[in-house]
C-alpha cells in the first residue's frame, strides 16, 4: 500500500541520462508499466498491503483479466473511451485513460522509460502535435517541474491507439464508482478535479 520511500530516494540519485534497463525488475527503484496500472489499481481497491488479488500481470492481458475477474467489461477497440479506463497494447504496454480531447487524442498516466508520468497521444488524423500532448506537458510542468525538466517529453507513439495494438478495460460500478463525475466532465474539469 502507498509509496515506496526507496522510490523517491532513487528517483533523487538519477538524472537526465538516467537508463532503465541499468536496472530491469528491481522493485525498489521504480515501476514499469504493469506494476504501475497494478500498483494504482490495488491502492484503489484493497485497504490494507498483502490482501486481496493481485492486479500486476503481463501488460498486454490485463484489460482481459480484469474483465474476466468480473471488474468490468473488455472490448478489442479504445473508441467511447473514459477517464479510469485500462488499455492494454499487444505489443506489452499497458496504461490508464485520464481523459479523452475534442481532437480524439487521450490524456494518459502510465509508466514509460524514464518511469512514471503524464503523456497524450496522437489525434484522430494521427497528428503527434495534439490536445493532449499540450495538457500532458502543462500538467507535468506545472505540478511535476523536476521531473518534466529532466524528462520533458509528454507525447506517445500512434501504436498507443492503432486499433490492432489495443484493447480497453472499462470498469463496472458495482467494482468502481465514478464518485466525482469524471465521465460527464469535460478535460479542463477533470484536470481540475484530480490536480486540484
């Protein structure tokens, strides 16, 4: 449960050069994709560290397990996607929707070489410029300065929404409740709300 003190003990002893693959599968120095979705997913579920299902599993199969583990339904396409919807790339990446712009590009919180952080993706006519590559990098610079001058690359490739890469989890309320109305707000709300 919660963060990991060594987290952000070793996030201080890296810079801008910073390579994850100096340090694959070590727990204590960060999270890759799947541990990150995991990782929120149990501190949003469970109450209390060691207990209930574990959530980390293979980037790529998670929207289907969730489903299956009756959480929610799973669908091959990420259209009407909404904010807290898990999609998972086949080509082993997982990530969480934050929002969906007017241009169709998605706001996302995932973990990426260097680690954890805030990204668009590209529009509907597969523009890497979009909406929310632009609220991605005003997030990160606003409430993550540190991190976004080191690393300030908010955008993601166009296989983040290629229809044959992806499939979406979208949770159930019985296993979720949308307490804040994040599906009916718009972005600038409901970057208001979880940056507030």
């Amino acid at each position: 449960m919660g963060l990991s003190k060594k987290w952000k003990s070793f996030y201080d002893t890296q810079d801008s050069s910073y390579n994850y693959e100096n340090y694959m599968y070590e727990i204590h120095k960060g999270l890759d994709c799947s541990g990150y979705v995991g990782w929120t997913i149990y501190n949003t579920l469970e109450t209390k560290s060691n207990h209930g299902n574990g959530y980390v599993l293979k980037a790529e199969e998670m929207t289907k397990t969730y489903a299956n583990m009756k959480l929610g339904s799973y669908k091959d396409s990420i259209q009407n996607a909404k904010p807290g919807d898990i999609v998972s790339m086949a080509n082993a990446h997982v990530y969480i929707v934050l929002a969906v712009c007017e241009d169709g590009s998605l706001l996302i919180a995932h973990s990426s070489p260097p680690g954890v952080k805030i990204s668009g993706t590209y529009d509907q006519n597969g523009n890497s410029n979009s909406q929310a590559v632009g609220y991605a990098q005003k997030i990160m610079e606003t409430y993550y300065p540190d991190w976004y001058s080191r690393y300030p690359n908010c955008t993601v490739d166009s296989s983040f929404t290629e229809p044959s890469n992806v499939s979406l989890f979208h949770w159930n309320s019985k296993a979720l409740k949308d307490t804040d109305q994040l599906h009916s707000m718009s972005i600038d709300q409901i970057i208001q709300t979880l940056f507030k």
